[in-house]
C-alpha cells in the first residue's frame, strides 16, 4: 500500500543521496522482494568516504555524514524519505557499517 507521489518522492531522495555520496565508478545495489504480506526494498552502496556519524544522527533534518562535504543538499533527503515512508505506515531503516550505506524499507501489500 503506497501513494505514487510519496514513493517517488523517497526513490527520488534515496537515488540523489547515492549520485551525490557513492563511491565513484561503484555499483548501486537494489533489491525487492516480496516476503509474506510485505513488500521490501533494499538500496545500498559504498560511500565516498567513511561515514563518521551514527544512523540516528544521519536522520536527523540538516544533517550531513560528514562536514567536510561540499556537494549541495540541505541534509533534508533522508529525513523526508524516511517521514513519507513512516507516513504511509511502512518502515524506514538506515544501517551505516563504515562505508557501507543501506536502506530498507518495507511496506504492506494491498
């Protein structure tokens, strides 16, 4: 169960965040799977840099990894993404290990 605007609007978020912070010339990972009544997505890729910075904090609105970054952004991507999936009642979880960056989100089938 999920709004198309919302949907796209956290892909949109989730894939800006990897062309800005991914490790150039890697590969982004994407994976969706249907398990039970539920419908998971998972996105990760490796980071430019080590991210220096717990999940809880990378979440927070006008945060970035790492301060030393001079992409633009407003560190606001991953909080709206995360807000829009929790909005539709679907959950938003961030694992960080080193460079390693991964999103999961799962949602209920209609």
């Amino acid at each position: 169960m999920a709004d198309s605007k919302y949907m796209y609007r956290i892909i949109e978020n989730l894939f800006s965040n990897v062309a800005k912070y991914a490790l150039e010339n890697s590969r982004v990972y994407v994976d969706l799977k249907k398990v039970d009544k539920k419908v998971k997505v998972e996105i990760k890729n490796i980071s430019k840099d080590k991210l220096n910075i717990s999940s809880d904090e990378l979440m927070q609105r006008f945060v970035r990894g790492d301060k030393s970054r001079t992409t633009e952004g407003s560190g606001l991507g991953l909080s709206i993404a995360q807000n829009l999936t929790e909005l539709q009642h679907g959950k938003f979880n961030l694992v960080l290990d080193g460079d390693l960056f991964k999103v999961e989100l799962e949602f209920e089938l209609a």
